[in-house]
C-alpha cells in the first residue's frame, strides 16, 4: 500500500549550521528557500520548481567562514527528508534522465532512486563563484543529496561558458530527472526483479 502523504521533515543542528528541510512530493514545486546564499537560494528553488516537489528550506550557517558547511549540509538534510518522504520507495517510477539546457549550456543528469546511494560528477566551471555560492560545492551539494537520500546520481555537463546558466542547467536537470523518477507507477509494485529496493 503506498503511503499518499509523500512528506518529509527534517532538522539538523551541528556547531556549524542549524537547518530546517521539508518536502511534499506532490505539493506542486512551491519553494520557500533561505540559506543565506542568494545563488544557492536561485538554485534551490529551481529544484524545487521543476521537479514539482515543494521544498521548505531554512538555514543558519557559519558564512564568515565560507559557505561550505552551509551548503553541503542542506544537501545533507534535503537528502534525508526526500528519502524520508519516499519511504521504501515502492509505487514510484524510480527512474529519470533528463537533458536540459540554459542558453549556450547543456546538462545531462539521470537518476534511480535505488537504495544504492552513489554519485558521478562530470561538471566544470570557470569562475571560483557565482556571488557568494563558490561552484566547487556543486558536487559536494549533490554528492550530500544523493547520498543522504538513496540515490544513484550522474550529472554530466556537456558544454557551456557562462557558469551561472551552466550550475543552472545542472540543477534543473536533475530536477527534472527527478520529477520522473517520483512519479506512481499504474499498480504500486516495486520496480525491482527482487521486490524490494
């Protein structure tokens, strides 16, 4: 039987951030996002816009040292309430790939929600930083979010050079492999020859 309220909820507080992450899978893509990091902020809200699932982020991290904490433990508590609101990840699609591009840009990622958490990153930026958000924490914000999550991710950037549309394509790609692979299947049925994930 497949648990309809696909909602998790999860508060992280270390000596380094204290976060606040909620998510409905089926709440339509409505961000509420405050990190702190005004490009960070852009892109998780892009995340939740085209993957269709809500997201309620709130965090307080130390930025006067970097914003490394900050963000690679959103990934961290974002990752834990998706796995949270997907439960044993049964009656979903589990799958999704998606080609998006942003202007000159173009990002590839494809995800199964599998239980086997495991990340390839094939993504390279110019600039150290786009504002206050340093590019280098992309993969570490990913590698965070599938991990804490049960995901099998790959992110390929094929082209691009402007890094904002570049780490732009990347998030809404996986956003919209995403939005795929949370989709109910027709019968409930885990999609697994073993039954089970």
């Amino acid at each position: 039987m497949i648990d309809m309220k696909r909602f998790g909820e999860v508060v992280r507080t270390t000596k380094e951030t204290d976060i606040s992450a909620k998510v409905d899978i089926d709440g339509k893509g409505r961000a509420d996002i405050d990190t702190g990091i005004g490009f960070f902020d852009h892109m998780l809200t892009a995340l939740s816009v085209h993957s269709g699932i809500s997201m309620t982020i709130k965090v307080k991290g130390d930025l006067y040292v970097d914003c490394h904490h900050t963000i690679e433990d959103t990934g961290i508590a974002l990752g834990q309430a998706l796995g949270q609101a997907l439960g044993a990840k049964s009656g979903i699609v589990r799958y999704g790939t998606a080609y998006i591009p942003m202007d000159e840009s173009l990002a590839m990622a494809s995800l199964d929600l599998s239980n086997r958490p495991f990340l390839v990153f094939n993504c390279e930026f110019t600039n150290q930083s786009c504002g206050q958000y340093d590019l280098c924490m992309t993969e570490e914000f990913f590698r965070a979010f599938a991990f804490n999550s049960g995901m099998t991710l790959h992110i390929n950037l094929l082209y691009g050079s402007n890094d904002h549309h570049k780490a732009e394509a990347v998030y809404k790609a996986v956003a919209h492999a995403l939005k795929t692979a949370v989709t109910l299947n027709s019968d409930g049925s885990t999609l697994s020859t073993k039954g089970v994930l």
